[in-house]
C-alpha cells in the first residue's frame, strides 16, 4: 500500500456569468508525493494542465500563483494528464490531502470529461484536520499549509501555491506526525453520496460515528426516518433516550444529546447535505461529550428559543 498525498491547483471563472456549471474549479496543475507504508517518500508527481474552460486566470488565483498564463499554455488537456497519474499511482492507495477540497475538485473534473469514478465509499486522510487534532487538539482548526511548515520548521527550499512543491510539503509534514492511530482517523469524501439504503455508509471510529445516508426529497422526510432520528451510542451501538431532543442548531445543521449508561453523555449532530435534483443526503455523526459541553448545547437551545419568541412577538405588535 502506498500513500499518495495529492494537492491540486486550480481557476475559475473571473464573472459569474462566464462560470460553467458543471465546472466551476478548473484544475490546472496536479502535484502528488508517494509514501511507502513506512511513510518514506518515494516518487514525485507533478504536470501542468492546459485550461479548456477558463483560459484566464481568476486574478485572486492569478496574484497567489507561482506560475501564470503563459506558463500553462505548455500544460496538456486534463484527461491525459489524469490517465497519467492515476497509471503514477498504481493500485492499492490511500489518497492524502490538505484539507477536504481536492478530492471533490479531481472528480468534479472527472466527471465533466465523463471519466470512469474513483471507488466508493472513498475514504482519505485529510492530513490538515489530523494535524489540527494532532497539533492543538481542536479539529476545526484549519491551518494554511505555510503555517504548519513553519511550525514544524521545514526547510522551505521551493515556492508555496505550485502544487508539485505543496504536495512535497505535505508529504514531509505528514511524515512528522504521529502515525499511532492514523488507522482511526480515516474520513470519507462526500462527493459521490450513496443513492440507496443499500449504499448508505456507517463508520465506526474510536471516538465517534459517523453515517452517511441516502438522499431524500426533502428534509422533513430526511427526519422521519428512524434511520436518522434514532439516537445510538458511539460505543455499544445501543439507543439511547434524549436528554434534548433534536433542533436546528443553524441553517443546516440539527443537534441532540443523549445518554448511555455505560459512556456517558452523547451528542448527535445531522448535516444536511445538498444532492442532484434538489434532493438532501444526511451526514450524522455521534460522539461522546462532556458536562461542559452538554450545558453549553442546553443554553444554546435556550438562546435560540429566546429568539424565536422574541421575533413572534415583534411581528404580533
Ligand atoms: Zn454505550
């Protein structure tokens, strides 16, 4: 099994209108480092790809990029690069990226050349969450590649913002990092969603769970499904009673705690995600939580009751 640590670049259109909807990320360079299981690196990747849709760089882009139009005028079209990498890679690979979006650019472009998808579920190391675990013990932290190697004090010999030398970058930080429980800290890309309960995605990790669900037309449906308002421990998988009952935390996503007699407190998160056609799919993740956090969630359910009433009797007067 080898890694690969993958960083891509890429433009988008410089006017809303000028955007085409099927591609709103045009990738323009791929860069990839490959890491044995020993997380030695072995091989380097890196090829410039010639844009189709946005000839002109998006002049937010254009000012962070190490290279500029000319530059990309000797890159090759997409599918042919692809083709190239993924035959770089080879088979049995896990896919590392800084942060989550990456992944979902590769196949968008995929998918606008009608190329066959990579496998599903598609699990990955987001390499920029496990360092902010790893690093401040707060997942949402989302440091800037140029952060995380001052902190570890790489030697920083090659531009930033060329995706050959952010992938190097990447792939040394990642050697730096504890490797005891990387096992656990898998996610898995919501691009392609599961379209049926056969596909539906459930992964247990040693401190929380997560489901990926079907699509719904809508998400009152979405919520009555035992499937997703049912409460489970993390844990023992048993359900759990509610000591607050689900509510909508912000626009998209709805929160509850529950406890188990055996672990404790448990907080129950819903994302809803947007699918083709209009239709949701579910992301729902439980946890275990502390009293601390448990009293922060209750006031937060109160403030928001507050609200509410307030507005009710603003309109009545
Ligand atoms: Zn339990």
């Amino acid at each position: 099994m080898n890694y690969i640590v993958m960083d891509l670049e890429w433009n988008q259109s410089t006017s809303a209108l000028g955007e085409n909807p099927r591609l709103p990320f045009e990738i323009i360079e791929i860069g990839a480092t490959k890491l044995d299981q020993k997380f030695n690196i072995t091989d380097q990747f890196g090829a410039i790809i010639k844009p189709r849709v946005y000839r002109r760089l998006q002049p937010k882009i254009k000012e962070i990029l190490a290279y500029d139009e000319t530059y990309l005028k000797t890159g090759r079209p997409f599918d042919v690069v692809y083709r190239e990498f993924k035959k770089w890679c080879g088979e049995d690979i896990v896919f590392c990226t800084w942060g989550p979006l990456d992944l979902t650019y590769l196949q968008q472009n995929m998918d606008f050349y009608y190329m066959k998808q990579l496998s599903f579920p598609l699990k990955f190391y987001n390499l920029q969450e496990i360092y902010a675990i790893q690093k401040y013990d707060d997942r949402k932290q989302t440091p800037s590649l140029e952060k995380a190697v001052s902190e570890l004090e790489i030697e920083i010999n090659a531009p930033f913002h060329c995706a050959k030398n952010d992938a190097y970058y990447t792939a040394m930080i990642f050697q730096k990092m504890d490797h005891k429980r990387l096992a656990d800290m898998y996610s898995i890309d919501y691009y392609h969603y599961p379209t049926c309960a056969e596909e539906e995605i459930f992964s247990q990790h040693q401190n929380y769970c997560e489901f990926i669900s079907r699509t719904y037309e809508t998400r009152k449906e979405a919520l009555e499904d035992k499937n997703i308002n049912l409460l489970r421990c993390n844990k023992c998988n048993k359900k759990l009673s509610k000591k607050i009952k689900w509510f909508s935390n912000n626009s998209n996503t709805q929160i509850c705690v529950g406890r188990c007699w055996n672990h404790g407190l448990v907080c129950g998160k819903i994302r809803f995600k947007p699918a083709r056609d209009g239709e949701i799919f579910v992301v729902k993740t439980t946890e275990n939580i502390d009293k601390k956090e448990y009293l922060r969630i209750q006031s937060r359910q109160n403030d928001l009751r507050m609200k509410r009433r307030e507005k009710r009797i603003h309109r009545k007067h």
